[in-house]
C-alpha cells in the first residue's frame, strides 16, 4: 500500500512516499522499519504506543489504533506535528 511520509522521517526512507506491506498499521510499521530500520522507533514508542507528536490517516480518516485492518489499496498518512517557538 501506499504510505505517505512527513519530511522529518524523510532521512530514514529517503522519498515521500513509500511503499509497504501488513494487515494491521503495526505490521505495516514493522514491515517499514525492515525497510527502513529506525523509522518504528520514531513513530511508536518502547509501550509500542503512537508517539504523542504523531498522527496516522488511512483513507482521510484519523486513526488511533496500532491493531487497525489494513488493506493493500489503502492509502496511509503518517502526519508528525511541528512545535518550537
């Protein structure tokens, strides 16, 4: 499936864009950090929780659960919040 990837995680998968593989969004993360080893621990944190500065869409809809279906057609965003003053 298609997987959208903002600019502060562009240095692990070097595109926007990326293609990747699961049924869930945490298959679909390990399959990523297999493919671009690091980029897990930069969205999902050591209580395998959605960091708070993280955001997934999956087909425009704002999705909290790491044990969501996930089919091949879907499109995923992966949305990181900007701060600093």
């Amino acid at each position: 499936m298609r997987v959208m990837v903002p600019s502060a995680l562009r240095s692990y998968t070097g595109a926007g864009e990326v293609d990747a593989e699961g049924d869930t969004l945490a298959a679909l993360l390990d399959d990523l950090d297999r493919r671009y080893p690091g980029v897990r621990f930069r969205i999902v944190d050591e209580q395998d929780r959605i960091r708070r500065h993280i955001r997934f869409f999956v087909n425009g809809e704002q999705r909290f659960d790491l044990t969501l279906s996930v089919g091949p057609d879907d499109e995923i965003f992966i949305v990181q919040a900007l701060s600093g003053g």
